[in-house]
C-alpha cells in the first residue's frame, strides 16, 4: 500500500473486494466498513463509522489481531477468529500508512475433524472468553479506584479480580495445550526476551499484589534477542513467573533475569517460595501433575502450567531445568538457541 493512496480511492477499492474490510483510523476509530463487512457483522457501516472500534462489542475478536505487531511488510500473521454469530473467519491485518490498520476476513475453510484440527477450532472457541473476562476484570478495577469504599466492598472486589485472574490463566493454558495439541507451525521472528518479561511481569502485577510478593526483573544491558515465537515464548514465561508468585510465601521475593553467551540464551526465574520435594521433581512437567502436600493443598492450578513451558521451550529446540530445596525455593532454567536453523 502506497503513502499515496486516499481514503476515497481506499474506499472504491475495498467495495470491489469480496473480503470484508475494515478500517480503524489511527485514533482507533472505525473509518471504513464495506459492503462484505456489513454483511458479516450484521451492521450498517453509517451505524459504526466514526464510533470508537472498542466500544463495538461485536469488533471485539478483531481487536486481538488488530493490536499485533506487524512484520516489515506491514501485515500480520493470518489468524483464526471465532465471531461470536458463530462463524470462523481467518483474518490478516495490513497497515496502511497514514490512514490506520485494516483487518481484512474470509470465511475460514471447513475444519476436518481430526485430531489436531479440532483442538485448534477449542483453541479458538476458548480464545473468546479472553475479552469478556478482560471486561469484567477491567469494570472491577473501576470499582476498585471509587472513593470511599467500605474495606469489606474492596475486599470482596479483589477476590473477584483474583478468581477472574484464575480463569484468564486457565484460558490462557486450554490455549496453548490446544496450539501444541494440534502441532501449529511456530512464527519465527526476532524477539526480546528482557523486553517479554518485562511485560509478563506487567500483567501479573494484580497477582503479585495480591500475594504479598516482590517481583524483580534485571533487564540486561542491549536485551536478549532470540529468534522465537513471540506469543508462545510469554506463554511459557508466564507461566513460570506466575508459578514463582504462586508458591512463594507472603513477603517472597521473585527474580526474574536473562543471560546469554552468543550460542543460547537463558532466561532464569527465582523464588525463596515454597520449594518442592525431591520425589515430585522428575514428574512436575508432565501433563496435569501436581504435587500434594500441605502447602500446595489449598494453591489452585491445572497441572498444565510446566508441561506447556517444556513443550514450547523444546518446540524451540531448548531445554527447561530446575533447581528446588523444600522451604528454601526454587529456580526454573530454560535455555534454547540465539538463532533459528530453519
Ligand atoms: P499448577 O497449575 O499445579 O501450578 P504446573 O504444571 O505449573 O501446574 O506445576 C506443576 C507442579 O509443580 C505444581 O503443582 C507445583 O506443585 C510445582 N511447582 C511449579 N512451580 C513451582 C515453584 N516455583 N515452586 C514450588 N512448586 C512449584
């Protein structure tokens, strides 16, 4: 797309298309829906125009795919989004400069129904429950910032934003298990791993709260870029700073650092939590494992966590390995190649 093009050439352009297309202006504001558009979201493009996209609940599943970085020709990777009127549509994001980011949909081909097929269709389906948790989660915190709110109220605010945490992390989980189930290709792209914790560490900040626990992240001079799937690599570190906060005690604290010698690159997440047995050791990464004990009794999780963690890691030609003590923490390791062989 030239710099050249103008919003009514772009508009004759997307009517003679039979993808449907939308437009948001840099604002984020909807400048453009044609005619293929309208008939796929069941509205009328004089309704949305000019509205902003997030307050169009019915936009919702494109936001995702929308706020994806684009690679250097300026689109996204092709993905599957479940509408909520029930269909599947595959959906690629294309900057257009000066004017905004376009989200052009066709209807996704028939899924057969092998194995690995469904799981990605799960995938999908589940992919939704993300932005209506997101919105309760984001109506909590409204809640939670009124003055003069009776301690009980707040009390019981925070007990609702962690159980939704909870839920957003187990949809988070069905995702990746369903993404590794169906053996889905990894997108390569150059990624920073100090930049990826940083960001996981963001997100889990109501979680730290919440536990009582301090969270340092030592950000290495210049990063540590890596080739990996930027997506599927915060999964595993989510999970892994998440665990950190989970089993360390009130008062814990979590380190979170990169380190690299040219060839691999680590990144190492540390706790003085909880710690764990010699005997449950050799079976933490396997599917739905947990261990039981006292301490862990009353921990909610799936047992999906380390095993989704091991399978990324190793989908990236790496290895994850931990160091425990009971009752003085535990520090997870992975390690995978600077460079990708293709
Ligand atoms: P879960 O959802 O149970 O946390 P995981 O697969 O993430 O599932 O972890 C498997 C088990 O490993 C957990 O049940 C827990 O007992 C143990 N574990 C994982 N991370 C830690 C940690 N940082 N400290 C202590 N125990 C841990």
């Amino acid at each position: 797309m030239s710099d050249g093009i103008t919003p009514s050439s772009l508009t004759l352009m997307c009517h003679a298309v039979s993808d449907a297309v939308i437009v948001l202006d840099e604002a984020g504001r909807v400048a453009l829906m044609n005619p293929a558009a309208e008939e796929v979201f069941g509205m009328r493009a004089g309704d949305v125009v000019g509205r902003t996209g997030t307050d169009i609940p019915a936009l919702a599943p494109l936001y995702e795919v929308l706020a994806r970085p684009a690679s250097d020709d300026g689109a996204s990777p092709v993905q599957r989004v479940w509408l909520p009127s029930g269909y599947v549509y595959q959906v690629r994001a294309l900057d257009m400069p000066g004017l905004g980011r376009a989200a052009f949909l066709k209807p996704a081909p028939a899924v057969d129904s092998s194995r690995g097929q469904l799981a990605l269709q799960m995938g999908t389906i589940i992919h939704t429950l993300k932005t209506p948790i997101a919105s309760a989660k984001m109506a909590l915190d409204l809640v939670l910032a009124l003055e003069g709110q009776p301690d009980k109220q707040a009390d019981f605010t925070r007990r609702a934003q962690h159980s939704l945490d909870h839920m957003l992390s187990i949809v988070h989980e069905v995702i990746d298990m369903t993404w590794l189930e169906a053996g889905a290709a990894l997108e390569w792209a150059q990624t920073d791993l100090d930049e990826l914790a940083v960001h996981v560490v963001e997100q889990l900040e109501s979680d730290r709260a919440w536990r009582g626990v301090t969270v340092d992240v030592a950000r290495a001079p210049g990063g540590c870029v890596v080739w990996g799937d930027e997506r599927r690599l915060m999964g595993a570190i989510t999970n892994l700073v998440s665990n950190a906060i989970k089993y360390s005690r009130p008062g814990g604290t979590v380190r979170v650092h990169t380190a690299s010698d040219g060839r691999t690159a680590s990144l190492i997440v540390a706790d003085d939590g909880i710690g764990i047995p010699p005997e449950h050791i050799e079976r933490i990464f396997e599917w739905f494992y947990r261990v039981t004990a006292p301490e862990t009794r009353r921990i909610e999780g799936s047992g999906l966590g380390l095993a989704i963690v091991k399978a990324i890691i190793e989908r990236h030609g790496g290895e994850v390995t931990v160091e425990s003590e009971p009752g003085r923490g535990s520090t997870f390791r992975f390690t995978i190649p600077v460079e990708h062989e293709a």
